[in-house]
C-alpha cells in the first residue's frame, strides 16, 4: 500500500496556493483555472479522442493523470486540480451517468419519488476507486512541482442532476420535489452530503491537498430554500471532512455560482476559502467577509476572447478590486473556461496575475 | 383618433397597484404575475392554437386582447399586462424574429459585426403599430377593472438577443464584443435604450398606464460591465420616458434577474418600483434600499408545483419578509410563471395574498 503516505510524496516546491487558502502572506497571487484540463487545449482533444468518451477519459488512471498535467506543461499555474467530474457521486450510486456528445451529463434513472430516494445509500467507495488510483498517480506525476485539489459536487448540485436526469433551465422537477416533499428533499440530501464527505476523504487519503465543493445550482434556489437545502448540507460535509492529513492543514474550498447575496452565511460554515463568480465585487466581498475565509476568484471566463490587453486590463482590474496587498486571495475565473478560448488568452492571464500581484505588494 | 385621450377611457376601478407603486397605503397588496397570461391556461392554448404562431398572436389586437384578459376573468389580479414580447423592438429594426415550436425566441439576422451594427437604428415605430392598438384595444376591454402595464426588454437583454441570434447558455458571443469591441457594444446599446424609450412612450400614449423594463440578461454580467453596458443604458431608457401622461404618474418598474447585489445602484437611477428575483429577501432588499422604491416579487414560481398548503406558507412566508405594515410592496413570482403551473395554483396564491395582506394590515 503506502499510497496514502505523504512520505511517499515528494515535498511541495510551491505552496503558494495552499499558503493563500489560509491566508497566509504570499509573494504573488496565486492562479488555477476552473477546467484547467480541458478543451480549449488541443492536447486534451487528442487524448480524449484516445480515450473515447469522457468517461473512458475520466475512469483511466494514465489519461486522467496525463490530461491533468496538460495545462502545468503550458502555464506555470500554481494548482492542478483532479480530471473528473462532479457527478462521479450519483454515478457510483447507480443512476448511470453518461455523457451524450456535445451535450451535458445525463442521468439513466432519475430520482423522482419516494421509492427511488428509498433505494439510494452511501455508494460503496470502491465504486469510485479509479477517482482514488487518479488522484495518488497524478500527485506522483506532479512530483511536487503545485498542489492537487480533489473536489465533488455540492449535496444539492448533485440532487439537482440526480432528480432532473440532466441539466436544466427552471430547475422544475427538483425543486417540486423540494416544495412538494421536502421529507424526501432531506433524505437524499443527507445521503449525499455523507458520500460526498466520504469521497472527499478518501480523496485526501489518495493524496488530494485541498478539496473543493461545487455548489454550482446553489444559487438557483430561494433565499430560505438555499439555506435549508444547500448551505446546510454543505456544511454536513465540511463537519466530516478530514481537516489535516498525516498532521498537514487540507484547506477546504466552497464555491456556490450565484451565491453572492449569501456571503456571510457562507463564511460562517468556516469553509476556508469561498469561491466567487463574476457578479462580486472582490472588494466589497472582503469588506463582508473579512478575515474569516480567503476568497477565489472571479474573473469572467468570456473576457478571454478579448485582445490580450484588453485581457490583461481586466485581470489588472480584478486583482486591484481585491486590493493590496492581496494575501489570501487565489485568483480564477468565476466559472469553468470556455472550450473555445484561445490557449494564448491563458499565458496572457496567468502572466498578469503573477506580475501584477507582485507589483502589488512591492508598493504597499 | 381619441385612442391616447384619457377621457376615452373608463376611470379605474382598482387602481391598488398604481397606488402601491407609488409607495402609498393600500389595503392590501396587489398581486400579478409575470407571463400571468400564458400557456398554463388552456383557453390561451385554445387562442393560440386559433392564432397559428406566437407571433400570430402577439400582432393581432383582437387575439392579444383576448388573451390578455383571459386571467383577470379566472382571478382577482390587480394588474393586466399588455400581451407582446420583450424582443418587438429589435424585430422592427429588421433582424426577423421568430419563435420555433417549443423553443425560445431566434433572429434571422444576428448582430455580430461592425457592418452589422453600423446598420441599425431607431426602428419607425409605426412598424410597432400592431402593439400600440393591442394595448388601446386591451385598455378599452379592461374597462377600468385594474391598469395596464406595458413593458419592453431592456437595451442590454436586447443586445443579447440580436448578437447571440436566440438565447444562450454562455452569453460567449455578445460578452465576447463586450469586452473585445466595447465602443460597438456603447453604440448598439444606445440605440436600443433610444429605440425602448420612443417604444415605452408610444405605449404610454395608446394607452399604458405603468411601464417595465425587462433586464432578464442583467444578471448575468460581472460586476462593473453590469454598471457600464445595462445599468447606465437602462437608466438612460427612464431619463427618456415620460413619467406622466395627462397629469397621470406613470409607474416605471425595473426588472433585473439575477441583480440582487446592485439593489443599492438600481435604485439609484430612480425607478419607481424594483423588481425582485426569489434569491433576495425582500426585507433584507428594503433595508437595503429603504424608502426610494417599491418592490416588486419574489415567489419562486415553482413553489405552484406544491399543495395548497405549501402554496399558502410560502406566500405567507414571502408577505411576512417583506414585513409590516406591507405598503410598497406588490406581489408577483420572481420570474414568469411555468407553463406547467396547475392553474388552481394561481387561485391559492392570489387568494392567500390578498388575505394574509389584508390581516398583516389590520395587526399593525
């Protein structure tokens, strides 16, 4: 065995990163992509055409690890974060998770009354052993060079799909269901919040050095509804989530789209680091927030069709808005990269974020 | 001619919506529904069906009329809203728009270069004739029972629209010109804030006696760009309507979905009323805002999927939070009404509203 031994590892040469989650003095702002590994990167177009489908790409340890390690090859990013997808959970559930070409994740057997929430469970987290194998043969890849963050869905992001069967745009079937029978609601919320805490563990015991939860329909829901039925269950999950591993500090991250109005009810679920989109001011964030959690994010992925000054004016804007001297503050985008951004966008990106947030704290 | 004199028109019998528009003491809370005259009802499907196409329906006053009014005879609504849609204006300046079978709007003719906006201008608003005699003919027929509301999407849900050609996941396209080509997005938006304000004013004359402008795409901007290419385009469309029409005040509503975090800076372009997506707590949002406008909303509409019951606490729920004694505030979901909606729904909620905010009224 021994995958789980840190010893096992090679030392990290940078943790810029996890030093930003506990906001802890960096030198430069530290910067990772949401769907980093994707796409928009021809070489991650040739392995998944290798691989078949995004589940072969996902469910093989070498391709997982190979196209997690693509983007590291072209930009010096100071993350890499797991090759997968959230829903891995419901899948490991037995709803049959497939993704149809060039549409979204789609559900064989959706969760729509009383006996199909009966019959979910915990999955057995062998199920999810190829998620585990990538994450141990990825940190060896990486061979200390960044941090590997593992992640899972949000226990409602996943109800969402679970009982929708796919995406959605009203969101009508799952939130019936809420309305119409929260008592189901809150079973298979509290069933997933207990496999996402679990998948999150074994995550870190494979070798994740951060974790992040993607709360991404959080903010489809109503103010009261997304307390009762979201933050709720997240916070289920981060109550049972390892906070070290083998005596280090693994900064727990949440990120729910849409969230802003619920700022401080989030900080109050003490993740370590809250995820942000686009519609927040980073400034006026920190001012709700202060020091209680370091903040990720949130440029607009679209700006990256932009002219590169123009990419770099708004990066520039962005890093400011978060104001000197920048510590506890991970710069991304406020959602995953488009599949259609130029990969140039990205150097003129991550150079600015490095260059200009070292300006930053030279002159404060 | 006569059709923009008042004295044509009958004197209003329940004129509680004005009223609470205005922030003035009302009885009770005034309720409509955004789409409140839509698919849900099969006598609209019945008229549909008549009409051919939506936009069969949308042009011809007789079928507009009537399926405008066909709600107000199933419940006791304090408000009509003209039947249209939010995208005529861009349809006049030539861009062809149509709706294909169970799918959203699309143009013939998207604007997605120099060229492209180089060419548009303000429409000859006699092309929009067909909706100044729908709301002349529709005022008549109301013959005083509750006012009207006329309503256009904004300038800048509008430039969605025309760049992305239908609707969009991503908004990549017209955010892509957003931030590659600003000075293209300025004149375009111009032009559609010109074109709205002569369109709401024409309304106003045939006959409309509040207006609102949709920003259903607002949300979906980032902080700041929201500010510069919606905010001050909408701001723009109010400095040029006319706030009152033969010594009538004319309410002007602003609707952002998706806006709750710029409350502060939409109330500051002055709108009369504030319209409120679910995610925002409506007393939160008045504390926020205090007493510079009314607000309007915010019931999920997918709480009408529940039982009665459950319809009535959420309604119940949504009076209280906005709180006591209830004046400035008018009813209404957050977002149009599903065409899934049981229509008995609709019965329980305009009831339980006019009940519950008639014995928050009496306890104060």
């Amino acid at each position: 065995m021994g995958r789980d031994n840190p010893r096992m590892h090679a030392p990290l040469k940078n943790d810029t990163f996890l030093r930003a989650c506990l906001r802890q003095p960096t030198e430069y702002t530290p910067v990772w992509l949401m769907r980093q590994a994707g796409r928009y990167l021809p070489e991650y177009r040739a392995t998944r055409a290798k691989a078949g489908s995004f589940m072969g790409l996902a469910t093989n340890t070498d391709y997982a690890t190979e196209v997690t390690l693509q983007p590291l090859e072209r930009y010096p990013l100071d993350a890499a974060i797991l090759f997968s997808d959230i829903l891995t959970v419901p899948d490991a559930m037995g709803l049959g998770l497939s993704f149809a070409n060039g549409e979204g994740p789609r559900f064989a057997h959706a969760v729509r009354d009383e006996a199909a929430v009966a019959k979910l469970d915990v999955p057995d987290m062998d199920k999810l052993r190829y998620v585990f194998d990538a994450v141990t043969s990825i940190r060896r890849a990486l061979d200390g060079r960044v941090p590997l963050i593992g992640f899972s869905g949000s226990p409602w992001t996943l109800a969402c799909y679970m009982v929708e069967g796919a995406g959605s745009d009203d969101y009508r079937l799952v939130k019936s269901m809420l309305y119409s029978r929260p008592d189901l609601m809150h079973r298979m919320l509290a069933i997933n919040a207990d496999a996402v805490a679990a998948y999150l563990n074994a995550q870190i015991d494979a070798g994740a050095q951060a974790v992040m939860i993607f709360d991404s329909w959080g903010g489809v829901l109503a103010d009261g509804a997304f307390q009762a039925f979201s933050l709720a269950y997240t916070e289920r999950v981060l109550q049972k989530v390892k906070t070290h591993h083998e005596g280090v500090r693994i900064p727990r991250i949440v990120f729910t789209k849409g969230g802003g109005l619920w700022l401080e009810e989030m900080a109050a679920i003490r993740p370590d680091v809250l995820g942000l989109d686009w519609t927040m001011n980073l400034g006026a964030a920190r001012q709700r927030v202060g020091d209680q959690v370091a903040l990720q994010g949130n440029l607009d992925p679209n700006v990256l069709f932009a002219r590169a000054d123009q990419i770099e004016a708004e990066v520039v804007r962005t890093l400011d808005s978060f104001g000197a001297p920048g510590h506890g503050h991970i710069f991304n985008l406020g959602h995953g990269i488009s599949q259609h951004t130029p990969p140039e966008s990205v150097s003129v990106l991550v150079e600015t974020v490095h260059t200009h947030s070292r300006r930053i704290r030279s002159v404060v």
